[in-house]
C-alpha cells in the first residue's frame, strides 16, 4: 500500500498532522520509536509517584471565557482536555546582587508589582501589552496568507526583526523592569538580548489574555487522547519503529525502519528537526540545506531532577508553585555563566501546590531544572558521565535548600535524573536541546514563517518544536496542523 502521508515521530507535532489529515480521508501512517506517543509530553513511575516529563505549563489553552487557540483547535477534532487556570505563584532570588521578588495572583497583579519595584514602569507595561495584542492579531493575518502593512500593525513592522531588550528598551521600559518582566526567559531558551521581540511578545499574549493552565490528568493524557481520535479517524499508528532511512524511488518515497520494515508513501513529514533529518536518515548531505542549518542556533539542554518526597508541601514548607534562582537579573549576563557544567541559575516546579492529586496523600513532586547554553555534555565520556550526573543533581538539591531555606534532602523517598543524553536519546533531539532552535530575532516565527516554503524540501515536510512556531506543546500542535492544512490547500486543492 502506498500512503498519502508516512509521518516520522509521535510528538505533538507528528500527531496533530496526523489528525488533521485523518480528518481529510488521507491515508496516514504514523512511525514512532517509543512504545507510546507523545515524545517529551510523557510520564514516568517511580515508586508510588508518577511523574511528568515535560508538560506543567499549558499555554494558549485559556477557559471558556479566555479561549485559546489551542482548546479551540483541539474542540474541533472533538477532543476535551481536563484543565485549571492557574495564578501566577513565583519566588524568584537573584543572588548577584542579592534581590528577591514574588509574584502572585493575574497579570494586572504582577503590572502593579512591577511599578511598585520600580516607579514609572507602567506606562511602558501597558504599551507593551498593547503591542502584544497587535503582534498576535497580525500574525494571525500572515498564517492567512492576509496582507499587513504599516497603518495595520505599525509595531510588528517595526520589531519584525529586533531583540526583546532592544524593543522593551525603546519604549522607555527601565532595565530592572525589563529584566523582570522578561523573567521567563529560561523557559523560552534565549536571553532577552537575543531573543525575538515577535517570539516574546506572542508568547506573552497568551499569558496576558489566555492565562496560564495546567493539565489535571498526567500529561501523557494528551498525546494519548490525540492519538486514540486520530485512530478513530482511521489513521495508523506503528510504535517501536524507529525510521532510519528515507530514499527516493520513482514516484514515491521508501521509508525503511531499524526492523528491515519498509513503508511506501508520497509525502514524508518529520516530527524532528531537520538537522537530524538530514545527518541521520537521509544520507545525501545538501549543502544548501546545512548552510540554513547552520545560521539557527539550539536552544540550551539542560539536566532535570525529578523528586518524590515523603511529605506534604505545607510539611516541608513549600508555598510556590514555580521557584527560580538566576545568577544576576540580566539575562545576558546568566547565560555567559550557564556556559558551564557549574553555574548557580535554576528553576524549580511543585505541582502540589496548584493540583493536590499530583502526587498521594502527604507527598510532594518538586522537579529541579538547570540549563546550560553549549552542549557541556558532550565532553563526557562513559567513564565520568555517572559521576557527573550524580553530581549536578545533588549540587542542584543542596542549591534549591540554601538558596530557599528549605530542607528536602531527608525526604526524598524517590529520584530521578534526565541529562541531555537522556532527553536525546528519547526524542532524537540533537544534544538533547529543550526547545528546539531559540528563537532568535533574525529567525523568528514570521520569517520562519516567510522563508518556509523555499526552505522545504519537495515531499518533505517538518513540523515540531524545531519548525514554524518555536516550541512549546501549543506552538508544536499549530505547526502540525498549519502545514498540513497549508499541504492540503496547495497540493489538493482544498
Ligand atoms: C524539561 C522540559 C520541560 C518542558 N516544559 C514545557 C511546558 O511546561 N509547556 C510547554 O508547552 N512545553 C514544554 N516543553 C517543551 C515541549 O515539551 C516541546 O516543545 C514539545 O513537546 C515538542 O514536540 P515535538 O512535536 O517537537 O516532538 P518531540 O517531543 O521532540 O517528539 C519527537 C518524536 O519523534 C520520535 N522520533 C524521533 N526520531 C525518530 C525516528 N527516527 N523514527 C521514529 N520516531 C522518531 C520521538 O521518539 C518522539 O516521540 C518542555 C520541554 C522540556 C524538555
């Protein structure tokens, strides 16, 4: 049988181009590695704990009065998602000078706090998330293929291609205020003084007008609910398929996997980045194609320790849900540190605090994250990675208790321990990076956006955290089901 569609990969991406072409009647085949769906979207047991991988943090999703894009998307295929908007509850210390600030409560709480640490920030704040309003809405013209010009969207021509600092600068934001509000940069895996304004400015649209959620089932929920509908609409998933070759034979592609299984189809999408696309499973290297690799950067990777302990949060005095110690306020300045094995940035998660059946009765999850800006790993060898390993963790435990005042070593009834080489050899990630490419101001979504067409291969398409939007659950869905409906217009007329 020769398929329509053969896609690589069941992460977020690969599924939800999945769904959106077993929705059009085409015939699809969906070859994953793993034995489950979902990629970094995943959970794992230890003990009595379950944890998730990846996913505390669901943008774009919103409620019934701040739709998201995302619940609105997900509503069509007929798939639910059993979520919480959820506050902002940060503590956040900055060591270098010492300085600590919280935040709480909705966005207009953290404005207020951010003039109140800061006098004459507000002005400033509210224009900002004006223009956010704006980016947002003229992105949504771009994706329709709708013209923009200045007397539409003044300032997404305007900070098309700049950095976050140099754009929030020039509205008159003060430094410290910058560096605050820009607080979430780890997540986003670029410093603001590299990070595009568009990409920053998107993503905190949807935090100012969405709000932030989390999921209340564990996380592989969602990509198994994806893939169950995408089964009921008639699309075929093979797991443990690991596809090691892609060659060109005559009018179809020859997709074989590591078991000798060979698979017909007409169009390939991947569900990884092209860099390992193009190093790993198709063997002709083309020059053009490692020449615009070359110009993106990765984003960090980064090791994550996750924590079952044997006491409730109030027990052990945990009262935030998001904890972050940066080296200095200023983002640049952190990543210059975070170039090393050894740096004192991290951040730290306790799902307990806004979904009590995270974990039993009186026990806590609280998931360590430190990330590092080169691939420090890749000077380990078999002989010193354990020890390494070991190592971080532990630093990262002690660091967390110092820097808090808060004592978990004694309670921890269960560890575990994800490096880059953990994440990568799950995902394929190339150096196990967290998301993707950063998001830099001259490789931001709008021009990934503009160039894409020129840049795909034919009968090659990739979607994911490394493709149009950047990373992130929501922005890996939008690029599997934009470009599948892009593939569908443009190749069949839809
Ligand atoms: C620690 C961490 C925390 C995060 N937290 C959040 C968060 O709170 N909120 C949020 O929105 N995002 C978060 N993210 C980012 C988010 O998880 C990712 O951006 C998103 O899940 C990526 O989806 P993807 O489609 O690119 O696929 P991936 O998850 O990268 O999956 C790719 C899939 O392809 C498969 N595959 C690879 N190679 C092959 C092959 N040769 N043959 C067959 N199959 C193959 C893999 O097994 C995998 O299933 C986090 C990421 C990390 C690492």
């Amino acid at each position: 049988m020769i398929y329509d569609y053969l896609i690589v990969g069941a992460g977020i991406g690969g599924l939800s181009a999945g769904l959106n072409l077993a929705t059009h009647k085409k015939k699809t085949l969906i070859l994953e590695k793993n034995s489950i769906p979902g990629g970094l979207v995943s959970t794992f047991k230890r003990g009595r704990f379950e944890f998730d991988t990846a996913l505390y943090n669901l943008y774009d999703y919103g409620d019934d009065v701040h739709v998201g894009k995302f619940r609105e998307l997900l509503k069509e295929f007929g798939i639910e998602l059993e979520t919480k908007i959820v506050p902002f509850n940060t503590r956040i210390k900055v060591l270098n000078p010492e300085a600590n600030f919280v935040i709480r409560g909705e966005i207009k709480d953290f404005i207020i706090e951010l003039e109140r640490l800061k006098e004459g920030s507000i002005e400033s704040l509210k224009e900002f998330m004006r223009i956010t309003k704006e980016v947002h809405e003229a992105m949504e013209l771009l994706k329709n293929h709708e013209p923009i010009d200045s007397s539409i969207a003044p300032n997404f021509i305007k900070y098309f291609n700049t950095d976050s600092y140099t754009a929030l600068k020039s509205l008159g934001m003060p430094e410290e205020t910058i560096d605050r509000l820009g607080f979430l940069w780890p997540e986003l895996g670029s410093p603001l003084n590299k990070l595009s304004f568009i990409d920053f400015s998107l993503f905190m649209y949807k935090i100012i007008f969405k709000k932030n959620t989390i999921l209340l089932n564990n996380s592989l929920n969602l990509p198994l609910k994806l893939a169950a509908r995408y089964q009921e609409l008639g699309g075929r998933i093979y797991y443990n398929s690991l596809v090691t070759e892609v060659t060109k034979n005559g009018k179809f592609y020859l997709v074989k996997t590591e078991d000798n299984l060979e698979y017909k189809a007409k169009h390939i999408i991947f569900d990884v980045s092209k860099r390992y696309v193009y190093e790993n499973i198709i063997k002709n290297h083309n020059p053009e194609i490692n020449r615009l690799e070359n110009a993106r950067t990765l984003s960090p990777n980064g090791v994550v320790v996750y924590l079952g302990l044997n006491r409730s949060p109030e027990e052990l005095g945990l009262k935030n849900y998001n904890y972050y110690a940066f080296h200095t306020l200023n983002s640049a300045e952190n990543v210059r540190y975070m170039t090393n094995l050894e740096h004192e940035t991290f951040s730290a998660i306790v799902p307990n605090i806004m979904n009590a059946s995270a974990s039993p009765k009186n026990t806590t999850i609280l998931v360590l994250k430190k990330m590092f800006f080169t691939d420090v790993f890749k000077n380990l060898n078999n002989q010193n990675y354990e020890q390494i390993k070991e190592q971080i963790a532990q630093n990262l435990i002690t660091s967390f208790e110092e820097t808090f005042k808060i004592d978990i070593s004694e309670y921890i009834e269960e560890i575990a321990v994800a490096t880059p080489v953990t994440f990568a050899s799950f995902t394929n990630n190339v150096d196990g990076s967290f998301y993707g490419y950063m998001a830099k101001s001259y490789d931001n979504p709008i021009y990934r956006f503009i160039t894409y067409p020129e840049e795909e291969t034919p009968g090659f398409t990739f979607v994911g955290a490394s493709s149009l939007f950047g990373a992130h659950v929501d922005n890996a869905f939008y690029s599997g089901y934009y470009l599948t409906e892009e593939l569908l217009k443009n190749k069949e007329g839809k």
